[in-house]
C-alpha cells in the first residue's frame, strides 16, 4: 500500500466548463436503458404473459420455477463479459465498448414477445444474450469516469451516473403496470418494443456526443479539456501483458472489496427480480398499483447513492475522515442498517409498516455503491475497469443464484401463512449475507492507491520521458 493517502492525488477545485456533466448525464441514461432492458420481464411474467388458468400444452405456461430460470437467465449470459469488456475497453475505447452491449441488448429485447411463444429455451438463449450485451457496462463505465471526473468529483459523479439504474428500475415500475394492463401494442409486449425503441434515441445520442477522453471530444471547451487533462488520471493504451495480475489476484483490499460487491449483489438482485412478485401475491397489490409502489425503494436507493457520494466527496476532501476510514462507515451504514429492516419486515402484517421499513432499507442500501463501486477506482485508477470486471462478475453469479433461490422456495407453496414463511427465510438468508459482507470490508477493506499500480504509473511515466529525450535528441542532431 502507499503509505498515506496524502500521496494520492490532490483535490483540485472545478469550476471550469460544463460539459462533463453531459457525459454523466448520458452515461446515466446508459444505465437507465440497462436496467429498462434487464426488468420488464419481471412485470411481464406478472402482467399477462403468462395465460390466466392455462394448461401445460398452451404457450408460457411456466411454473414458479420455470419463471425463476426465466428471471435469473439474464446473469448466465452477465457475468461472462464483465472482464473481457474490462479488457477489450482498453484497445478500442470504452465508449464503443458500452454503446456497443447495449445496442445488442436492444435489438434482443425486440424479439422477446415473439420467441416466447415458440419454447422456453430459446426464450432463455435470448435473455442470456441480453446479459452478455450489458455484462460490459459496469467495468467499462469506470474507464470513462476516470477519463471525464476529476478527483474531486469522482463520487459524486459515479453516483449520478451509476444512479441511472435506480431511475431506471423506478421508471420500469411505475409505467410497466401501466403498460401491461394497457392495449397499446397488446399490453405486456409494449413494455419490450417501447423500451428498445427508447434504447435506439440513446444510442444515437451517444454516438454523437460521448467520446473516449475529453482529447478526443470536439464538444468540450479548452479551458474545461485542459482542467480535465490536469486532474484525471492519465490514459494509455493497455496491453494484456502489461496488467499485474498476480499482485491484483493477491491483494487483500481488493479482495475484500469483490466479497462486498457479491454479498451486495446477492441481495439487492434478489430484491430487483423478485419485488414486484413479492408486492403482487404477498401484498396483494394488483399489477396497476404495484408499479407505483414497487418503483418507491429503487427512489430511496437512488437518494442515498446520491447522497452518500455527495457526502463521501466533502467528507474526504474536507480531511474530516480519511478515504479507508470514509469507504468503511458508509459501507456498513449500507449494508447492517439494510439487514436488520429487511428481515424485520417478513414479521409484519401491516401493510403501510411493511412498505415503510423496506423504503428505509433501500434508501441505506444505496450507500453501497459508494463504498464498494467508487473503492475500484481508489485501489487501482489505472486498472479499475479491471478491477470492477472481476467484481461485477462474481457479483453476477451471486445474482444469477438469488432470483433462482426465491423461486425454488416459492414453488409449489400456496396459502398466505406458508408463503410468508418461505419469503421471510429469503429476506433472512439476504440479511445475513449482508452483514456478513459489511464486517469483513471493515476488517480488511482499503482507500488507499496500490503500490503495484502507482508502480505501474511511474514506470509508463519513465517511458514517456525516456521517449521524450529520444526526440529531443533527434531534433537537436
């Protein structure tokens, strides 16, 4: 480890320009189109398409664990590509990297409604499809934050952009009832044609005004690009060779910060795939009103992204705490907190307190983010997309066993008593992996910069000067 976080770069104070905010507000709806994309299966599932009363020879006739597979096949294809996105970014540019899995994302959705009528097989190739197309956005959206955030803003720009995926999932569950129920282009299937169509408007955009580095981009300012340039960390093209992946695979800090993001992402995609079944059968909201309600916890996670980023930002740059010390607290604010309100909530039969605790839950839960996400690009700037591609992938499989656990629990089981006992042993086993993910991170999690990559940053730097003095040298000959 460096020896104090004082070697760490500098916060300098960013008043110059604008246009980065453009960037985070793209990328933001890059993750708004992600999540769009990855849930309206969920509502689907639950607003028609499967037949009311149907028998086993008619079409999407699936049982409870049938519609777990279906729900949990999206992270089959997810994980994959989390590293070799990482890895691919670093040879043809990241923001093509991340266009690119959402556009094949898109185009797979299309075709949903009418693949799921031919077998249940091929509907899961397409929705594993689907998550390999958005495998990539994760890892590679940390190489285009280290490229437009300066360090002063590195939070609270992750957490606006990355926030994208809560206003996603509140857009998905406040309209996807309202779809569904609908007649607009047959009701359910709407909610696949009208969010790739959205999908496309993004792409486009993105294409035009998003690039690789503010270098590159002929929409920012100079004044901005020079204050960019003086503040981000410096990029250069990555070789496979060049990534020290033994020091990586053998650090402890990073170690910890991966087994924090898998507990993570044990839990909140459990909640992600299952809430509005949840709200639905045990609740017993109808689709229509379960959308409003269901969109509440993913406003609270949001807010507290936000507001944790913001804080983490003026708590470090301000000295209050230091940048170990800062990433500790909030992660265990959002994991323990989260824990004890989720298991507690199984144990009410009061609607109003049921929702109450669960929106408290998530709004701590979004504090998550800026302990584990933001702590990639603290260990390691130079190989964050990296970094967060063995992460998000583990976290993936984590993910991929949560939607399946719920629906090998819940199949079979009929009556209110039997059911809340089942769901009530879900939140307990997505309590416990939470707090068990907390208190480790507090034991052997770090802020600090990695010797290995500062190692990595002096010696490219020894190049580029040794290269410099080669051309000065052919100049004066």
């Amino acid at each position: 480890l460096l020896e104090n976080e004082s070697i760490q770069r500098n916060p300098i104070p960013v008043k110059s320009g604008f246009y980065r905010y453009v960037i985070v507000t793209l990328l933001a709806f890059g993750f708004i189109m992600d999540y769009l994309l990855r849930i309206n299966m969920s509502f689907a599932l639950d607003g028609g398409m499967i037949p009311p009363n149907c028998t086993q020879d008619q079409p999407r006739c699936w049982s409870q664990q049938v519609q777990g597979f279906i729900l949990s096949s999206f992270f089959w294809g997810y994980w994959v590509t989390q590293l070799p996105g990482a890895l691919i970014c670093c040879y043809v540019g990241a923001t093509k990297v991340f266009v690119s899995g959402l556009v094949i994302a898109t185009i797979c959705t299309y075709f949903n409604p009418l693949i799921s009528t031919w077998n249940v097989w091929v509907l899961l190739s397409m929705r594993v499809l689907i998550g390999l197309g958005q495998g990539v956005t994760f890892p590679v959206a940390l190489n285009i934050i280290t490229s437009w955030a300066p360090t002063s803003e590195v939070g609270i720009f992750t957490a606006l952009s990355g926030g994208g995926q809560y206003v996603g999932a509140i857009l998905a569950n406040s309209l996807s009832g309202i779809l569904a129920e609908s007649s607009f282009l047959g009701g359910w299937p709407s909610l696949f044609y009208i969010y790739a169509t959205i999908g496309v408007v993004w792409a486009i955009l993105w294409l035009i005004f998003v690039s690789d580095s503010p270098q590159d981009s002929k929409w920012v300012g100079s004044g901005e690009k020079n204050l960019l340039i003086a503040t981000t960390a410096p990029k250069k093209t990555l070789h496979f060779s060049e990534i020290p992946w033994k020091k990586i695979l053998s650090c402890v800090p990073f170690l910890s910060t991966i087994f924090m993001h898998m507990c993570n992402g044990f839990g909140y995609f459990m909640i992600l795939s299952d809430l509005p079944k949840y709200i639905v059968e045990q609740l017993h909201f109808d689709i229509m009103k379960s959308g409003f309600i269901a969109s509440l916890p993913y406003l609270m996670t949001w807010s507290g992204y936000v507001i944790s980023g913001k804080l983490s930002d003026m708590v470090i740059s301000r000295g209050i705490l230091s940048r170990t010390v800062t990433r500790k607290v909030v992660g265990m604010f959002a994991h323990s907190l989260p824990a004890v309100l989720l298991f507690s909530l199984s144990f009410f039969n009061d609607k109003v307190s049921i929702l109450v605790f669960m929106n408290i839950a998530m709004f701590f839960q979004g504090f998550a983010n800026s302990a584990y996400y933001v702590n990639y690009m603290d260990l390691s700037p130079r190989f964050s997309a990296v970094l967060c591609g063995f992460g998000n992938a583990l976290c993936a499989i984590a993910g991929l066993i949560g939607p399946v656990f719920v629906g090998y629990l819940l199949n079979g089981v009929e009556g209110d008593d039997k059911l809340k006992h089942q769901w009530r042993i879900a939140f307990g086993v997505a309590s416990i992996v939470w707090v068990v993910g907390s208190v480790q991170y507090c034991f052997f999690g770090s802020g600090l910069r990695q010797s290995w990559d500062a190692q990595v940053v002096v010696e490219q730097q020894e190049e580029v000067e040794e290269e410099e003095s080669r051309a000065d040298g052919k100049v004066k000959v």
